[in-house]
C-alpha cells in the first residue's frame, strides 16, 4: 500500500510544486513537463504493483482495499492521462492502455475467484 499511495501522490505532488513554483516563485524552469511525466509514468508501475499483488484481489479478505484503491486510482490516472494523450504527449497512450488493464484485469481476477 506504501507503493501505491508513493504512486498516487508523487504526480499530485510535482503539480502542486509546478504550480506554485512557476506562478508564484519565478522559476521558469518548471514546465508541465515536470509534472506530466509522473502522471503518465505512475500507471505503468500501478500495473506492475497490480500483477505482483495478484493474490490481494483474488483473496478478499486480505486485499479489499487494495483492489478498490487501485481501482479508483487507475480510473483517476485513465482520465488525466487521455487529456495528456491529446494535449501533451502521444506517449500518453501507454499510461491510458497500462490503466484500462488494471481495470479489466481486476475485474476479470474477481471473476475467476468466483
């Protein structure tokens, strides 16, 4: 849980700083690159945290909020990173693809456990 919350909070984070630092401290050398990198590269270690915690969402009583928790980030990460795809960057797409799998796979897992 450690991992994903360092994964939900880090991009939320670099937007703050961004922000913050380029309105108000002058410093021109953050960009929104600074903060859409994380956002788009977050997803894809979502996913290798999903596949290594497997047995979390198949056992419920162990992983219930796991599941709901990557669930709701993955969901949060699909949206953000579509308006990335169109606006900033192409590459974009992988952290769109890497989120639709969280999703899909999770509920497939529940599925099978069923």
């Amino acid at each position: 849980m450690k991992f994903l919350a360092a994964c939900t909070l880090v991009p939320i984070l670099c937007f703050a700083f961004q922000d913050l630092g380029s309105k108000y401290g002058g410093m021109d050398w953050l960009t929104y690159g600074y903060a859409a990198w994380p956002l788009m590269i977050s997803p894809v270690l979502m996913l290798a945290l999903f596949f290594r915690n497997r047995e979390l969402i198949r056992n419920p009583r162990m992983g219930s909020n796991f599941s709901q928790t990557i669930k709701i980030v993955a969901a949060m990460y699909l949206f953000w990173n579509i308006i990335g795809a169109l606006g900033y960057s192409w590459l974009a797409v992988i952290s769109v693809l890497s989120s639709l799998t969280i999703l899909v796979a999770d509920r497939q897992l529940k599925k099978a456990r069923a």
